[in-house]
C-alpha cells in the first residue's frame, strides 16, 4: 500500500474512518469511507501523496544509503578513527538525496 497515499489521507482528512482496495501494483485504487467520515476525492490524495512524496522521499533514501555504512557501531568506530572521512561521506549521500527546501 502506498505509504504516501496514507499519509496524504491522514494530513488531508485525520478523524476518517475507511478500508481500502489496492491494484495489482499496491496502490489505492478505491476507497470505501465509513459512516461518519467526510469522503476526499481519490484524485486529491493522489496530489497530496505526490507532494509528501516530493518532500520527504530524500528520507528513505538517505537511510538506505546510510544502512550500506554499516550498523551504527560501525559508523562510530568510523567517526573515531576517520572523522573527515566519515563526515564527507555523509555529505555525498546528503547531497545525493537533498532535503526539499
């Protein structure tokens, strides 16, 4: 399920109650609102998802990339013994994977 359409619901409409249909590609293709839930469009939390998604995917890249330094220990171990190094490392993953300003 497309985690950025969930968090586009929430933002978007935070006390609905609903269950979901999902494509074949994991995407919400239908939404089934619950009594006393005020029902949003499919196409504006498409809108909204892809806004989220805009602003804050550059997270899970960077974590990925952080992962392939290894586990924290290792990371520190890095910092004590190559500080520049670990610091310039760094910077080349947040620049690979810039925060939206």
């Amino acid at each position: 399920m497309s985690k950025w359409q969930l968090k586009a619901i929430q933002q978007l409409n935070p006390d609905a109650s609903y269950d979901t249909e999902l494509g074949t590609n994991g995407e919400i293709v239908k939404i089934n609102w619950r009594e006393g839930s005020t029902p949003t469009d499919l196409s504006v939390i498409n809108s909204k998802a892809a806004e989220i998604k805009a602003a804050e995917e550059y997270k899970d890249l960077r974590k990925a990339e952080y992962k392939k330094l290894g586990f924290l220990e290792d990371q520190l171990d890095m910092i004590y013994h190559d500080f520049d190094g670990w610091k310039a490392t760094i910077k080349t993953i947040k620049d690979k994977y810039p925060k939206e300003e």
